[in-house]
C-alpha cells in the first residue's frame, strides 16, 4: 500500500510540473509569433506554510514551519520551441516534543530540498505538446552529506490542445530517489467546465505543493476560490553522525486544502490557504533503504499564504 502511494504522489506531482512550464508556452508563442521576436517569462512564488501541532501514534509532538521558494524562467525560441529553468528550494523547520529518538535515529530539526528541472516543450502545428523535464534535487537533513542526497530522473509528456478550453495528454517518467527507482505514468489535465469553473492540476506554489487535483472557481476576474486534495511524499537523507548514518526518512500524507486568491495589480497574486493533512506516517530507512521503524501521526490542520509574481 505504501509503494502504491507513493507512485500516486509522482503521477501527480510531475502531472504539475508539466503542466506549469508547459501550459503558458502556448500562449506566450503566439504573442511571440505576432511580434516576430521570441519572448522570455519569468514566474516567482513564496510559500510559507505552518502545520499545527499534532501527536504521534508511538508518543510524543511535533510541528513544522515549511517555506518554499520557486523561480522559473520560459524561452518562446519559435512558434515551435520552448525551453527553460526551474528552480527551487524548500526549508522545513521541525520541532518535536515528547520524543528525541525514533527507531534508533536521532530526530531531525531542519532539512533542505534545493532542486532544478530544464524543461523542453515541442509544439506542432496540429496542436500536440511534447516535452521532456530531466530533474535534480537535494534532500537531506542538517550534517547529511550532500554527495548521499542527490535525487534525479526525467519526465517524457505529450498532450493534445482540443481547444481553448480543455488540455489532455499522457506521459511517463523514471526517478531515482535516495536509493530507490521509480517509473511511472500520469494523466495531464486543464479543463475549463464553463465561465466560472476550472478543473486542473495545481500549481507548484500552494499548500501542498505540485499534487493532486483542484476544482477552481472564478466568480469575478480579481479573485477566485478552490478546493482540493492532494497525496504527498518525500524523502530525504539523514545526518550522517547518527547512530543510523547516512539514513533515509520519508514523510507522507494527504491533504485537503481551500484558499482564496487575490490579484494585485497587473504582476502580482495572493493566495491564503489552509486545510488538513490526514493519514501520515513517518518512516525511517537505514542507508542500504531496509526499513527500521514506522509511525503514524493524528491529523493535522495547516495554514499559509503564496505570493506569486509573474513578468
């Protein structure tokens, strides 16, 4: 049940990222062709997030203060090629109370994820999307080694414009993530139901980050609301003076989350969202990923803001 979960969370998560860097370019090529010069885009965003606190099932609390930081930047070559950078990095600040240790390895207080993905998207002229997103990215804990952190792979999508209003495609990607290789399909989906109503995958900024679906509504052009779920997982090195050096933990869960948007001005958005995460579990993997403990933890609610920025 766990590796099914996991495999769910990077369909959808990839699904995301596709759909991101993919999704303005057709848009932008246009513009691009009517005035004869490419053109370059380039989108920010700033999340910061606090998860209440909540009990673990083996005894003990913990809370988290997570941030994250995007920056990426969209090349229209032609009315063919797209290419760009994405880059990020995300902080957790981790306090737990009640428990120092867990299956032999000393908790965690702080841990780091910078990546960077160079998207390349193909469109042809009966209206077919192509691209391939190769990804890297550091996991791990504070005193990890950073050579024992690295995570990479590639993502291989092709969708169909049927129109203005609904975007659909297949893709597959293969991953390595600290120690183990994943491949996977996912589905790419952007369907505008009508005026008001939108159904899509999410964006990278949010709550919850790159996952799951949202059902979006718009009742006036400044704002909109939404409503989605999300399953989420990652994993990331340990620092390697524990007893377990060199370890693996892996934080999963899903999420159910709301937020309410505001644009400001022509470049800027707000967004306030919280929500709950519901069924996680923390799971701590020795170097060689032989598990050495699991535990799950109560549902907890979250709250946070993304500010976006797009030139």
């Amino acid at each position: 049940m766990h590796q099914i979960r996991r495999i769910m969370f990077l369909i959808i998560a990839l699904t995301s990222i596709t759909m991101i860097l993919g999704r303005p370019a057709i848009g932008q090529a246009a513009d691009g062709e009517r005035k004869g010069v490419p053109k370059t885009t380039y989108r920010f965003s700033y999340t910061p997030i606090y998860q209440f606190e909540t009990d673990l099932d083996g005894g003990g609390k913990f809370d988290v203060k997570r941030h994250f930081l995007r920056f990426d930047i969209t090349r229209i070559i032609d009315r063919n090629w797209a290419v760009g950078v994405g880059l990020r990095f995300d902080y957790e600040k981790w306090n737990f109370s009640g428990i120092a240790e867990f299956a032999g390895v000393k908790l965690w207080d702080k841990l780091y994820r910078p990546g960077i993905s160079i998207p390349i998207f193909y469109t042809t002229q009966k209206s077919w999307r192509i691209g391939v997103i190769p990804t890297l990215e550091l996991a791990g804990a504070s005193g990890a080694e950073t050579d024992k952190s690295l995570s990479y792979g590639a993502v291989l999508s092709a969708a169909y414009v049927f129109g203005p209003d609904l975007v659909l495609g297949l893709g597959g990607g293969i991953f390595e993530r600290l120690d183990q290789t994943e491949g996977f399909p996912f589905v790419v989906i952007d369907w505008k139901i009508n005026d008001r109503f939108r159904l899509t995958n999410p964006f990278r900024a949010g709550p919850v980050g790159p996952a799951g679906l949202e059902l979006i509504y718009k009742p006036v052009d400044r704002w909109e609301t939404g409503i989605g779920g999300a399953y989420r997982s990652y994993r990331f090195r340990l620092d390697d003076s524990s007893t377990v050096a060199n370890g693996i933990g892996e934080v999963d869960f899903w999420a159910a989350f709301a937020r309410v948007g505001w644009q400001l001005g022509t470049h800027y958005r707000l967004d306030i969202n919280g929500g709950a995460l519901m069924d996680g579990s923390i799971t701590i993997e020795d170097e060689d990923s032989n598990k050495l403990g699991k535990t799950g933890y109560d549902t907890a609610l979250f709250a946070g803001l993304t500010l976006k920025g797009q030139w």
